[in-house]
C-alpha cells in the first residue's frame, strides 16, 4: 500500500481530530486528550531521531526507487486513461480491469514486470464500473447522506471527520477498491461513521 497515500490520510486525521479538539467543550476530556497526545509525540520524537535514516529512506524524489515509483505510477494513469475511453459507460467489471489491460491489448507484453492497477481508488473504480456504474454510486451516496443529515448542521462536521481522510486514502492508492482488505477497511470506517448517528433525534 502506498506509504504517500497513509501519511496524507494520517496527516488529515490528525488535522479533523484537532478542529474536533478545539470545538470540544469538555475541559477534563481535552486535559486528557492532550497528555496523551504530549507522550504520543515525545516517543515519536525519540523514534525519529533514533531510526532518521530509516524513515528518510523514501522520502526524497530523486533516488532511483522512487523515480522508478513515479514512472510506473505515471504510466498506470495514461494506460487507465486509454482503457476507460474503450469502455466508458459499463466499465471492465468489477475486478477485471488487468485482465481486459492485457486482453484489449493496452499493455504492452514485452515490458518487463506484470501490469499495475492505477493508484487511485477513484479512476479504477470508473475503469471497472463505468460511467453508469458511479453515477448509481453517486446518487445512491447523496440520497443516503441527504436523509441523514437533512437538518442537523452537526453531522456535517462529523461526515468530514470520517470520510475525508478515506477520500484522501483513495486519491493516492487503489487499496480501498482493489484488495479486500481495504474494501473491508472502508467498510469499518463507513460503518464506524454511521455508529455516531442518532437517526431517530
């Protein structure tokens, strides 16, 4: 799983977390809250410091792993670009976009290495779905939503604190589509969101 795509959804957390922190009135929860994140850093600091060269490894653009990255994560998105204009309103199928990336005749044999789904949740969600597939997404997602939070301008900044950290996930890698373990990761989040209504206030 891309380490870009957890450190910006970690990093967006943390920001939704804090906007949480400061619109929160109960001074013994943020007396609490705040020791617990004071130790969390200190240990985080000491980590740092103690393994910098390990956690530095991938951080710079120009080594040759991460250029290979980037290559290889360009190309995916120009190879997805072509196979969604060959399929644009029903998709591939769920789970089928390798198998018509190679059977359409998009991915060239003869480069070395298996093919590699775009990373982006988003794009191979449209190349396996279609056009038609997330527009019944969309409109299914807004007419849930729109129910729910019809009047309660308080679930909106609770809808943010869930689902835009998972958005940003889904921007940078196709972990939440393509393997099951992220569709069921997206799943506990939705299901952890819907856990904080009280549908019947």
């Amino acid at each position: 799983v891309s380490r870009r795509a957890w450190l910006a959804a970690t990093r967006l957390t943390g920001a939704a977390c804090f906007i949480w922190f400061l619109k929160n009135k109960n001074k013994a929860l943020r007396k609490r809250i705040l020791t617990a994140v004071s130790v969390l850093a200190v240990f985080l600091a000491c980590l740092g410091m103690w393994q910098a060269d390990l956690l530095l490894t991938r951080t710079k653009i120009e080594t040759r792993l991460e250029t290979k990255s980037f290559n290889e994560r360009r190309e995916s998105i120009i190879l997805a670009e072509e196979l969604i204009s060959r399929h644009p309103f029903v998709g591939t199928g769920q789970g089928a976009y390798l198998y018509t990336l190679v059977n359409d005749g998009i991915w060239d044999k003869t480069i070395p290495g298996p093919p590699i789904p775009p990373h982006n949740t988003f794009i191979l969600a449209f190349a396996e779905v279609g056009l038609l597939g997330i527009a019944g997404l969309v409109l299914l997602a807004w007419g849930v939503l729109r129910q729910i939070t019809y009047r309660r301008e308080w679930l909106h900044y609770r809808s943010f604190v869930f689902f835009v950290p998972l958005i940003l996930l889904g921007l940078f890698d196709h972990y939440l589509w393509s393997y099951w373990s992220g569709q069921a990761f997206a799943i506990l989040v939705i299901t952890g969101w819907a856990l904080t209504l009280d549908i019947y206030e």
